[in-house]
C-alpha cells in the first residue's frame, strides 16, 4: 500500500526524489528501486541482525569489545547493518535519544537506509538476558504463562497493544516474540516464556497478541511487527535440556506429536505474521535432516514455505555462524548437526535453508565472499533482501524513523499501564488448593486481625491498615504465608552466569529443603505461593498447606491483596503439575497433558467466594 501521508526524504542526498524515496509510490516498486541501487555489500548487510547496547546516557557504544562484536558506527557504516536486537535498558528518554542517534548514523550512509530495532520481551518478571528482561521503566505484567492461565483473548490484544505503545515511543519496531513453543517437556528452562502445553489455548492467543502488536490491521506504520518463535516448536526437548548449550540440542518426538506442535504456528500465520524464528535444536528420528533448524532446508523450504505457504521474514536464532564470548565465558556456536562445517558454508547451508537473516552475527562480508567466489548467486541475496525492505517500508522507516523523547517519557511505564498490568497480575494468580483458609479471616471467625507470620517476601506487603497483625514467631500465628520458587538444579561444573539464568533439572524440592518447608506448614496453617515458571513437583506441599497458590509473574503487593480479598485470582493452570519426578523423566517430552493422575490437572484453578463480616 502507498502512504503518502508525508514528504519524501532525500535518503541519498542527491536532490532528486526517487521511487524508493517516495512514499505516494507503492512498496513494491520502493523495493525494487533500492533493491536496483544498492551493492552487493549494501544487500549483505540487511542479512544480520546483532546485538546492540547503549550507554546509561543514550550515547552510542563504540567500544570494539561490545556485545554486537564493533563499535556502533563501524556496524553501520562499515558493515551496511541495520537491524539491532537492543540489550539492556535505560530511561525512556535515553532510550528514545539513543535509538535517534542511531538514527541519524544511518541517514548519512549512501542510501539512508533506517534502522530497524528489535527486543526480546521486556514486560515482566524474568530476568534472563538471553530470553527476557525485566520491565524496568516498562508496565509490568504477568508472564506469558500468566496470560495463558487467564486465557483472556481481549487481554492479551490489550496487552500486546499497550507493548506497541510502549516499544513505538521508544523506536522497537521488531517484537522477538511471542513465544509460541508448546512446554509438553515440564522441565524444559523456557517454558516461562510459552503460553504453557496446550496447541489449542496456544492458537487460540496467538491472534490476539499479533493484532495487539499491529495495532489492528496488516503492519503499518503504526504498528510492531512481531517475529514469533520458535519454529517448528522449542518444546520437545530431550531431558528437559536447552539448545542453547551441546548438551541440549536434540529435539525428540516419541509420542509422534510433531504436527501437534505445529498449531499455533498454522495460528499466527493465518492470522498474518511477518516474521518467524526456528529454533537452535536439531530433529531426531524424525523425516528431517538432523541439523538445527536454522540450517534445516525440510524444516523452513520444504515444511514453513512450501508447506504451510509462510513467505515473509525467517530470521535465525542467534549466533548460528560463530564462537562467541558471553558474559565472560566463550559458548561454541549453535551449528547443531554441522559442526564440521566453517563460517562460509554454514552461511551458505542457512540460506540454501530458506532463512533471510542471521541473528547474533555480524559478518556481511562472509556473504560477499560467497558470491564473488561463484558458490552463491546473487539474485538469492536479493531474495531476502527484498523481504527486509518490504517490511521497512511496511513499518514507515523510510518516511519517519525518529521518535520523540517527550512523548517517550510520557508512554512508557504511563500510570494507565502500569494499573493495567497489576490488575492483570492479581487476575493471574491462580488457587490450587483452598481449605477455607482464603480469602484470609481470623480461625475464630471473631473480628480481631489475625497473626501473620511470613515468609520469602516482605511482611510489609499485607500492610493494610489493621487487616493483620505480623509476628516474627510462626509459633505465635494464626496463619504463615510462604513463597516459594519452583526448584531447579545448577548444572554440576557450570561457572557462566550465562548458563545459570535457565533453570533446569528436577522439579522437587531437595530433601533437606522440604523438610524445612513441611517444619513449617506442620507448625502453623501455611498459604504457599509458589512461582511457577516450571510445573513444580509438590505433592507433600499440596497435601499440608492450608492454601496454594500459582503465580505466574505477580509482584509481592499482589500476592498480599489476594490473600487478604483485595483482589479476585482467576487463573487456570496452562499444564499439568505432575505427581511425580519418576513420571516427568519418564514422560515423552512431545506430548501434552499426559498425566493420567496428575497433582493438578491442565486448567485446574479454584474460584474463590467473597468473605463476608
């Protein structure tokens, strides 16, 4: 579609309005104009997309060791990149004037291409640089999980909308996300970042958030384009292990549910998505090659395009191509199932694949070599780098790419969406088990506050005038409240922060520890809130404890609230919570809800009655 809703820009200095300058002409025939301009340089640098970070003051790094592996300049007017996955945060207004800075570097190259920024999600409680950060100056909401549990379309679009608002004022114009894997493997790192096991409840919430995202209608220049992930489905994962490290890079399928992963990826492409990332695994004993599915040509040719009719953006995950240092610790590349090749032909192997992008890389120059050497024609790099300008011109980058610090200070974190996003939280939280104990009262039922003893949070969250009164001495309280986070072990000889940020392992408590925590559910009637960012194993728990509650992403004043019958919980569980560890190892990783007796059963949450004086 043609805008012509403002003036050209002189992108390439010359004085002269050109087709690709023009907003009144189609995209289209912008694309294909640039597209006949630009070099084969200018084309290789579209294909990578790499971190960038950004100085407390919204100055440019330029050191050579940053995380994007050169200083800011050099990565756009050396290397021709434009497409940044930003790390990190900042103020909104350093934000904005950063993303502005970046701006103006790109305008001042020979054709003026614009930038395009990215994130990973950034709206909630996880704090894992390699797949989330924590809402800082942003709304903060429940995760995703806590979304599922609510299972509330008309929230998740406002959800995803007030995340446009958001990332827009600040310049994001690329959601690394949702998150569409399907978590059928309990002890998998990533399933706090799914909409949890069900393709059904998946599908059904994919829509949603990509017309949140949009902003209503196809992509646009008011909208965030979203690049959902990871294809075809992250969950399956044998022993629970992550591909982002060796020992984790087999997906397996022994219950034959391949296809059943692919749902909600059939969701978001009928409901238009742009942009899609496979993930880092590699199929096993399946009809497909047993690489990772960035180099996979069945997986993203033959199954995402031919298959499934996909034919915008695939951008791999990140680091498929090089070693790379990461917080401190040097990670060998993802090159699951090709190992054996070098940097030049695991480039060619991607783009043989069907992928446009590489994510975490910086080396346009890899590309050129591959063409001038004859081993890459250079009409398949302008395959994909058509792709990339189509939707920089879909986004209005080419007409408008700055922002507007004011309006930045303003949007983000606004008052409006922060309120949003805690009540959202209190919907979120979700009753397991309630044994008259809540909405809280007195055990007497007299009118005196009842004595509180608790436990991993602040006591002062259930500061509410006079509605308790707290003591230090569990053996003086009527009630205890505890916190809990779902266990999970350190991997034996891992010293990278990096590595640490995804829990993984078992799902119980470890002997020692349990017995401190039924110590105290046998002392005085405990309420248990336990963060599910994985099903937790908790059968004694459940059995001993006076109240459970799930929480998905829920600050410690919203907690206090629910207990205390400030605010109403309505969430369902998005998985099952298994009875057993000896069930979980010996669960088939591809498969949903397959608990015959689980603790808790996929969509169990109690509804709670009002306490009346």
């Amino acid at each position: 579609m043609a805008s012509a809703t403002r003036p050209p820009r002189d992108l390439n200095h010359n004085g002269t309005v050109e087709p690709y300058e023009d907003p009144a002409q189609p995209v289209e025939r912008r694309v294909a104009d640039l597209l006949g301009r630009m070099t084969l340089e200018e084309k290789a640098g579209l294909l990578f997309q790499t971190i960038l970070t950004m100085n407390p003051d919204g100055t440019l790094v330029e050191r050579a060791d940053a995380p994007g592996g050169a200083p800011t300049t050099e990565l756009i007017t050396a290397r021709s990149m434009n497409h940044f996955n930003l790390m990190g945060s900042g103020s909104p207004r350093a934000m904005a004037e950063w993303h502005n800075r970046l701006q103006e570097l790109a305008a001042d190259t020979r054709l003026g291409i614009p930038v395009t920024l990215a994130s990973d999600p950034r709206h909630s409680f996880t704090d894992n640089p390699a797949t989330a950060m924590r809402s800082g100056p942003f709304s903060q909401w429940p995760e995703p999980l806590g979304l599922a549990a609510l299972g509330d379309a008309d929230l998740v679009r406002e959800y995803a909308d007030i995340v446009r608002r958001e990332y827009l004022s600040v310049g994001i114009r690329v959601a690394l996300h949702p998150q569409i894997d399907l978590a059928t493997e309990p002890r998998w790192a990533r399933g706090n970042g799914t909409f949890g096991a069900d393709a059904e409840l998946t599908s059904r919430l994919v829509g949603p958030y990509l017309e949140g995202l949009r902003g209503g209608g196809q992509v646009g220049p008011h909208s965030v384009s979203a690049m959902v992930k990871h294809f075809p489905g992250g969950g399956p994962q044998k022993d629970g292990e992550d591909p982002h490290f060796v020992y984790g890079r087999e997906q397996v399928y022994p219950g034959g549910f391949f296809d059943y992963h692919l749902k909600p990826f059939r969701a978001a492409i009928a409901a238009g998505v742009t942009q899609i990332m496979p993930y880092y695994g590699m199929p096993v004993g399946t009809e497909h090659e047993e690489v990772g599915f960035g180099f996979n040509r069945g997986i993203i040719t033959g199954l995402l395009r031919e298959r499934l009719g996909f034919d915008g953006i695939v951008c791999t995950d990140w680091a498929l191509i090089h070693d790379a240092p990461i917080m401190g610790n040097l990670f060998p590349a993802r090159a699951w199932g090709v190992e054996h090749l070098g940097p030049l032909e695991r480039i060619r192997k991607v783009l043989d694949a069907g992928a446009d992008q590489f994510g975490g890389e910086a080396c346009p120059e890899l590309v050129v070599e591959l063409v001038r050497s004859g081993r890459l024609e250079e009409s398949r790099v302008d395959v994909s780098a058509a792709r990339l300008l189509r939707e920089k011109f879909r986004l209005g980058l080419f007409d408008d790419p700055f922002v507007d610090p004011d309006l930045a200070e303003a949007t983000v974190g606004a008052a409006a969406f922060r309120a949003q996003g805690a009540a959202a939280q209190r919907r979120a939280l979700t009753v397991l088990v309630n044994d008259d104990a809540l909405p809280l009262r007195t055990p007497s039922g007299d009118r005196r506050p009842p004595r509180l003893y608790v436990e991993g949070m602040p006591a002062d969250s259930f500061a509410r005038g006079d509605a308790v009164v707290l003591t230090d001495d569990p053996g003086e309280a009527d009630f205890a409240v505890l916190r809990l986070d779902t266990p999970h072990e350190p991997r034996p000889g891992a010293d990278s922060v990096y590595e640490r940020g995804f829990h993984r392992g078992r799902l119980d408590f470890p002997a020692e520890r349990l017995k401190e925590i039924l110590r105290l559910l046998d002392t005085v009637p405990t309420i248990v809130v336990i963060h599910l960012e994985r099903p937790a194993v908790i059968p004694e728990i459940a059995q001993r404890c006076v109240a459970l509650i799930g929480a998905f992403g829920a600050s410690d004043e919203a907690v206090g609230d629910v207990i205390l019958g400030h605010a109403t919980p309505e969430g369902r569980l998005p998985f099952q919570l298994p009875r057993t560890m000896d069930e979980v190892t010996h669960g088939r990783p591809d498969s949903p809800h397959e608990s015959t007796d689980p603790l808790f059963d996929f969509g169990h949450g109690l509804r709670l009655a009002p306490r009346h004086p």
